[in-house]
C-alpha cells in the first residue's frame, strides 16, 4: 500500500477544526444538487453572486437581427468580457470555439417567428442534446396573459422536470406582449409564477416604479432584460437601478451589440454590475476605452 511506503508516526486530522458545511450564496437555491449548484455558480459569480449575460439568441425568432448578421465577427470578441453566453444550439455549434470556456444557457423553446403569434411556443431542444453540449441552463420563454399561456408554463414545468434529472437550471423568460402593461403589478405576478412552478432563476424587464417588490417577493434570482437599444448612459444607469433593487444581474443584447463601441460598453456594464460603479462613472470608462479604440 502506498501509505506504507513513508509511515509517519503521527497523521493530523485536524480535531479542533470542523469540516465546514457552507449555504450556497445564490437566492432560493440552497436545497439544490451540487450540479445544479456548480451550474450556478459558473453563471453567476461566486464573489458578487451576480452575472453579466451576454443575450444574442434572438435569430431564433427574428432572423438576423441589427448586430448579428454576423456572430463570428460581432460577438465572439465580447464573450471575454461576459461570465454568460445566451444563444441557440445553432450558433453554439456552428460559431462558438469549444474552447471557449463561458457558461453557456441555451434558448430551448421555440417554433415561431416574427410573423406569428409568438406564444405558440414548444420546446424546441432535447436534453440530450443540452448535456452534450455541456450548457450551464436551458431557456424558455413564458408568456404570462398570453394567449398560449398555459402552452408556454407546461413547456418551463416539462423543462424544469428534465433538467432537474440531468443537474441543468431552467431560466424562465417573462415575455410580455404588445397589449400587456409592463408594471411592477404584471412582473410580480409572472416572475413568481415561473419560480413557483419550479424555474431556478427569471428574467423579466425592469420598471422604474416598485421594482424592488419584484425582486423582493420572486424567491430565487432575477436578471434584467436590456430590451430596446438605449442611449448608453441610460442603459447604464437601468442596469444600476436593476441591482440596487435586487436584481442578480443583466442579460444584456441589443444594448451591448448595437452600441457604437460594443466592447467598451460591456466593460462599463461589468463595472456596474460587480464592481458597483455608478453609471456616470461607468459611462466615463465606457468612453475611456472607446476612445482608446
């Protein structure tokens, strides 16, 4: 035996230490298996407990959409700068290295396009497929007072089921259509939804009034939805108001890609999502580097 090559008379075993049992630090998800929690924790940071997703999934129903007619040469150079990449099975296969080692949550419902009623969603990916592409969560849309609504929440609960088997989160994403109020009144209904019937973490769009009640009555993480192109000052300081209130983090797309200067602007978001700048000063680095090209 290997221990009998060097015996030593004594071993210590470090009686007066006890082998130490720490909560997970992630919202809502302390009684989760140690692979859901490693998923987790490869999407949002151990040391601030929040993410900066990277969203560019959005060919999947709009085509190629302002900003990514071309993946290989407009995203991959800010995937360093991302802790997630969000994107379809396609684009994973087809543009990003495998070895590339960001955490990747993949669009897994789907089945219309823009010219369609967009509830009318299914799941779209196997699991199989998901655990051979070794993503770190799946997404579904859920479309809350839509008019595929339970359509849409059987497909989360189907993927929540599946993922829990195989050790892979679900993020729920709150759609809201053009007829739909975007208050803190309809998100706190539709964010708590999705985390009842089972999604380990939500993303929903921010709103200026109450959004802190959002967060506060959602029982495991919120990320912000960047939603329409802003001014980027502006986009920096939703991002702030998000996390002040709650919020785990961003998922980011058109506000990141169709910035004039896309790899400065994901820096300046980083800096207010885990460093806590403010937007002004955020917006200060943003130009920084803009300027130095």
């Amino acid at each position: 035996m290997a221990d009998l090559d060097a015996v030593k008379e004594t071993k210590e075993y470090y009686l007066d230490i006890p082998q130490k049992s720490e909560a997970f630090y992630l919202k809502g998800s302390n009684a989760l298996g140690w692979g859901m929690q490693n998923r987790l924790a490869r999407i949002f940071n151990p040391k601030t407990g929040r993410t900066v997703m990277l969203a560019f999934d959005h060919g999947y129903f709009q085509g190629a959409t302002t900003g990514l007619e071309r993946i290989d040469v407009n995203i991959m150079p800010l995937a360093p700068y991302a802790d997630t990449l969000m994107l379809t099975r396609g684009i994973l296969r087809s543009v990003v290295p495998p070895s590339m080692t960001k955490a990747i949550v993949m669009r897994a419902s789907g089945g219309t396009s823009m010219l369609k009623e967009l509830s009318n969603e299914e799941i779209a990916v196997d699991i199989e497929d998901s655990i051979r592409m070794n993503v770190a969560a799946m997404a579904v849309q859920v479309f809350i007072g839509g008019e595929h609504e339970k359509q849409s929440i059987i497909n989360m609960t189907k993927l929540v089921d599946q993922g829990t088997r195989y050790g892979i989160p679900t993020l729920a994403v709150t759609a809201v259509g053009k007829e739909m109020v975007r208050d803190a009144r309809y998100f706190r209904l539709a964010t708590r939804i999705c985390a009842e019937l089972g999604a380990h973490y939500v993303k929903t769009y921010y709103v200026e009034k109450d959004f802190e009640t959002v967060t506060a009555s959602c029982p495991v993480p919120i990320v912000i939805a960047g939603g329409k192109k802003l001014p980027e000052l502006d986009a920096l300081k939703m991002a702030c108001n998000a996390i002040q209130q709650g919020a785990a983090g961003v998922d980011m797309g058109r506000n990141i890609f169709q910035s004039d200067a896309p790899v400065s602007m994901i820096q300046a978001v980083r800096a207010v999502v885990h460093d806590n700048e403010s937007p002004e000063k955020a917006f200060e680095l943003y130009e920084t580097l803009k300027a130095e090209g």
